[in-house]
C-alpha cells in the first residue's frame, strides 16, 4: 500500500519525524501443488494459485517535530480500502521423502495481473519472487 502525502510543515524548524500507522488486510488464496514422479528418489512438483487481496481503510499519522522546542504535532491522513483480484502465483521445487518427513525446497513469483493502482497511480500488490526451503511431518 501507500501513504498520501505527508501534508506541508508550514513552519521553519519543523521536519516530519515519523510516520504511525496501522494497516489491516485480508488475503484469500487458493492453491494445487502437482508432485511428479512419485516413486522417484526426489519428486520435482509445480504449485500455481489465485489470491485475492482487500486492504482496509485506515488511519495514519504524521508526526512532525519542531526542533527549537522539541515539540510533536500529529496530522491525521485516512487510506483508502483497495482490492486486488488478479493475484496469480507460480512455483517450481524439488522434495524428497523419508518416512513421515518430508523436505523440500522450491522459488515461487506472484503476479498482479490486474495492474490495480491507488488513487496516485502507484501499484497496490507488489510482483515478488520467493525462494523457500521447509521440513514437514505427515501425520496421514
């Protein structure tokens, strides 16, 4: 998400200190994970997914400070909700079986396909890579 611009100090001396805010979210995602091979020594899989991603209006603060008299003042600003619905993820990996543990490593990308901005015209949801690695007990 983005901030709105920090409102003007209108004074001398006085510089923005910091920002406090925040920021709720709800993510819904669904994903299928196909493991190939799978009586293989090491099983290579594919996972891909939608989400689907709403940020909650919400308040922030910015706290100038004026520093010939150490003084804070608070200026509220409010955030927008904003909705992504075009969140597309893709990951390769390897795992390997032994007994009930299983471990794995794999890189995964999301997308926003919708290209979904805020009022500014800055992307909402960020296009990232991820690379994992994780050890699982399989109780079934």
């Amino acid at each position: 998400f983005h901030l709105p611009d920090a409102p003007d100090p209108q004074k001398p001396n006085v510089e923005l200190h910091h920002i406090k805010g925040e920021q709720k979210s709800s993510m819904l995602s669904i994903n299928a994970k196909y493991v190939m091979g799978e009586k293989w020594w090491i099983q290579p899989f594919v996972t891909f997914g939608h989400s689907w991603l709403k940020i909650d209006e919400h308040a922030v603060n910015f706290v100038f400070k004026d520093f010939s008299n150490g003084q804070e003042t608070l200026r509220p600003a409010k955030v927008n909700t904003e909705k992504v619905k075009d969140l597309w993820q893709v990951g390769v990996g390897l795992q390997k079986k032994i007994n009930r543990w299983t471990f794995g490593v794999s890189a995964e990308m999301q997308k926003d396909f919708s290209n979904t901005n805020d009022q500014r015209g800055n992307a909402i949801a960020s296009n990232f890579g991820i690379l994992r690695g994780g050890v699982k007990f399989n109780i079934f």
